[in-house]
C-alpha cells in the first residue's frame, strides 16, 4: 500500500499531459492522465483521486462543467490549468468550484509548491473517497446523506445537508448563496 497522494491529470493535449505526468511521479506523487470531460468523470469514481489537476478546455463536457459535477458531491481538491488568462475565466473556474488556477506558460515548481499547498490544506478536511467529510466534531456521510457531531446523529433536512456539505467542502472559504 502507498501512501503517495494520487493526481487525476485531466488535460487533452497529449504531451502536456504526459509531460505533466511524469513531472508529478517524479515529485512523488502517483498519477492518472485522461483526455477528456467523460473520462475525467468517471475515473473521478474509479481511481479516487486525492487530487484533480483540471484544464478548462477539454472536450465533452468542458472543465468547467466536470468542476461543477464533481462540486455536486466531493470535495476533493481541483486544480484549474488552463491557457485562458482572461480574469473572467479564473474567476469563471473558481467560482465553479475549483480550489486554485494557474494559466500556461507555467513554472513546474511553482506548480508543484501549489499542489502541495492545497493538499496540505485539504487534509485539514479528511474525506473517505469523497463519501465522508469531517471537520472538527462534525462528520457527514454523502452517501448516506448521514451527518453526526461527536459521533452521535443528527436530524437535518435535505437544504441543511447540503449547506453542511457545502460548508465542509470549502472549509476556510467565504460563500454565496447560489
């Protein structure tokens, strides 16, 4: 058993990808590329990344749509990686979810010192494969749509669930009401 975070590298152009891999395996992290919206999703299920490096522009969905479905039930750490420089663009990625956005060109060392920035934070937050959340006392299962604090349950409706889950996701955020 390993105990490298692993990296699901989402990101089309076949060289970046593979050069973005190899760069993150040599920084001691285990990685998955894929190509595409689709498969970015469901490797998002089977290989239980600990975190996601994301590019805006990808085919079928587009990155910012795979950010907002996976928002929808995890709170696993998304890094956006995109050539789009526009302030509209970060802030269209940031507000769909994503934790932290760079634009290309790139340092990879800075890179690398973002991604173990964020991973660093989000083990605040601890997650079982994305189906369970806990934040102080306070511990919810997305699956079961169970929330406890100090290990004893609590009644919640379906909106104070979501707003819990919503809250333990960006933990150290400021949010809005959608």
């Amino acid at each position: 058993m390993t105990d490298r975070k692993k990296i699901l590298v989402v990101e089309d152009d076949h060289f970046m990808n593979e050069s973005l891999c190899i760069f993150l395996g040599n920084a001691g992290y285990d990685t998955l590329g894929v190509f595409d919206g689709r498969s970015a999703l469901r490797e998002f299920e089977n290989y239980k990344p600990d975190l996601i490096m994301l590019d805006v522009m990808i085919p079928e969905p587009n990155g910012i749509e795979v950010c907002e479905r996976i928002r929808e039930t995890s709170g696993v750490p998304i890094f956006m990686l995109t050539a789009l420089t526009d302030k509209e663009d970060e802030l269209r990625g940031l507000y769909a979810g994503a934790d932290d956005y760079i634009t290309k060109p790139f340092s990879m060392q800075v890179l690398i010192a973002r991604i173990n920035a964020l991973t660093r934070r989000s083990s605040s937050v601890s997650s079982d494969n994305g189906s369970m959340l806990s934040l102080g006392p306070v511990t919810i299962d997305l699956n079961e749509h169970q929330a406890s604090v100090d290990g004893k349950p609590i009644q919640l409706t379906i909106t104070e669930f979501r707003v819990l889950a919503a809250l333990l996701n960006n933990s150290g955020k400021v949010l809005s009401r959608p």
